[in-house]
C-alpha cells in the first residue's frame, strides 16, 4: 500500500512538533561563581522554573544562605570547601531574592529575581 506524500508531510510535521514541544519548556540554568571578589556576577533573573547554580571557583570556603525573599530558595547551611563544589537552587515562587556568603561577610551580596514563566 502506497503512502500519499501529503499524508506522510503531515506525519513528519506532527511528530517534530511532538519532539520540540518538551525543549519549548526545558529550563534554564544561571551559573554564579563564589570568588574571593564575592558573587560572579553579582545579580541574575530567571523564570520559575529555571535554576541558579551557586560554584566555587577559588580555595576558600563558602556557606551561601538567603537572608530575604520568598519561601522558596532556602539554602541548606552547608559549607562549600574546594574548587569546583556547587550548590543548585531551583526557587519556584515569583520575587527578589538576596543571597550572602556567611564565611567572607564583607563581600556584596547575590540578587536573584524570579519572574513568572512565559508561554
């Protein structure tokens, strides 16, 4: 039985639209180094949904922890010790979100705003 190419056209069409539907909703990832500096870069915005990856880049230690925002986004009270150690948040309510370093107090601190996500 021989297959009309119209009708195999709209297959192929309809199955790419299956196939790129998830990656229309993949989240995204922000990267933030903690440097001897403090918070590289000092501030991001993201969606709900999306993440933020907290990365130690030097040979301190680091203990990240909020101290306002939503309910959301709490940090556990882990110490990060070595190059490469990281945390990842995923907060998932709207808002301004304000992170320091409690081992190296005199640095800035991290802003991070969460906005609702598009359709």
């Amino acid at each position: 039985m021989r297959v009309p190419p119209l009708v195999v056209s709209a297959l192929l069409v309809a199955s790419a639209s299956i196939t790129l539907a998830p990656s229309a909703f993949a989240s995204r990832e922000a990267v933030v180094y903690l440097t001897v500096a403090g918070f590289t870069p000092h501030s991001a915005t993201i969606a709900v949904g999306d993440r933020v990856r907290f990365t130690v880049r030097d040979h301190k230690a680091h203990q990240l922890a909020k101290t306002s925002g939503p309910n959301s986004g709490a940090v556990a009270p882990n110490v990060l010790e070595g190059q490469g150690n990281s945390v990842t948040l995923s907060p998932d309510e709207v808002g301004a979100y304000t992170y320091v370093d409690r081992l190296n107090p005199r640095k800035p601190e991290f802003r991070l705003t969460v906005r609702a996500l598009r359709h």
